[in-house]
C-alpha cells in the first residue's frame, strides 16, 4: 500500500513511517500543508494520514479540497484535537476517521486495517476487462479456462490498467504507483513489465491488448472480432 503521511511534527512523521515501512508499505511524507495537494494530486497513494494543524494551509481545508475536486482516497486524520466537535468537524469534512494524539502505533495499524476491511467488503476481489480476469487473491491472471501467476509487480501494474479499461493511464502515474514516489527505478523498466503481460495475454489467448499512446501513457483496448 502507498501511505502519504501529512504531518509537520518531523520526529512524529519518522516514527510512523518507519513502523509502515516495516509492514511492507511505501510511504512519503510531506511536513507543509502548502505543499500537500500538489502529493495528493499525483494520484498515487491508497491511504492519506493528515494532521488538521500546518503550516501552509489547514489540514481541514486540504480535506475539503480534494473531497470537492472528487478525490475519494480514504483519509485519517491524526489531531491533537479531541473534543467531540472536533472530531464531527472532521468527518464531516470528509474524512474516513479521526484519531486524537498522543496515540499508540497498534491503534493506528488497527483504524487502517478496519478502515480497508470496510472497504474492501463493497469490492468484487477480481478485476476483469473484456474476456480478462485478474484474482488478486492469488495474484492470477484468467482468460476462459486458462489461468497464468504473476509476480507482485506484474499483478500491481496489471491491477491498475484493469481499473482503467479504455481509458488512458499516464506513465508517471503507473511508475509511482507500482514503484514508489521516490523510486529510481528507470521509465523503460515500465515498458519491460508491459511486453511481460503482454506475453501472458497471449499466452491465455486473450483479446485484450495493451495499447501505448505515445507521450502520454497505456490503456487496455479490447478485440471483438
């Protein structure tokens, strides 16, 4: 998962990274509420943990902004204001839960893990486009009765050109995404995992193609004929 915390107190962000780190999760964290939307608005991050207190811009603010312009990544606020018409306020700015400091890192784990669990109950745990299926329970792409594993990373890429579909999908946003914000792994390595599926798709027989629109990123397209 890609966690973006916002949160100006240095020593705090550290501490909560390393410990998502440790979990296997990539994560960035901006410490300036002026620079927080231009994070956001890359597109890249599966849980956002914003403090209502910064410098730049308040982290309400930031919350009813990205809500507005219809960005639905789920966001937990971490605040050291506890009063209940603080936490109302924050809810109702959109936010997906409100946890007051100081806090244990166990309670945070636990609101991100309940967080997901209701989340993922309202989606279908497969992917599919045209005549293709992705399983990413077991990482497994499916056309018909043929079935092919991938690798994490293959599953990843494939996982968000499948909830793209037709539409274009830019490739800076898929290197963040599969990568990192901060990777230094090289643009043509994407192009490397794409003629890997692209050998899978025609492994299974699949009418589903990975077309490339040049300077600007992939879609899926899909072959009726």
């Amino acid at each position: 998962m890609k966690i973006l915390i916002i949160e100006d107190d240095k020593d705090l962000c550290h501490a909560v990274s390393w410990q998502l780190q440790q979990e296997g999760n990539r994560v960035d964290c901006c410490h300036d509420g002026s620079e927080a939307l231009l994070y956001i608005r890359q597109g890249i991050y599966d849980l956002i943990l914003l403090d209502c207190m910064l410098p730049g811009e308040d982290g309400l603010h930031i919350l009813r902004d990205i809500r507005a312009e219809g960005n639905l990544t789920p966001v937990i606020i971490l605040s050291a204001l506890g009063e209940v018409d603080d936490r109302v306020t924050g809810l109702n700015a959109g936010a997906d839960d409100y946890l007051v400091k100081p806090f244990a890192y166990s309670e945070l784990a636990a609101r991100i893990t309940s967080l997901f669990r209701r989340k993922n109950a309202f989606e279908t745990p497969a992917l599919s486009y045209g005549d293709l299926f992705l399983d990413r329970a077991e990482n497994s792409l499916i056309c018909g009765n043929k079935k092919c594993a991938l690798s994490q990373t293959e599953s990843e890429l494939m996982r968000l050109l499948l909830q793209s579909g037709s539409k274009i999908t830019d490739r800076t946003v898929l290197l963040h995404k599969v990568w990192g914000l901060d990777t230094s792994v090289e643009s043509s390595n994407l192009d490397n995992y794409i003629y890997f599926l692209r050998k899978r798709l025609k492994t299974l027989d699949s009418r589903v193609l990975i077309v490339n629109r040049r300077g600007l990123g992939y879609h899926l397209e899909y072959n009726e004929e």
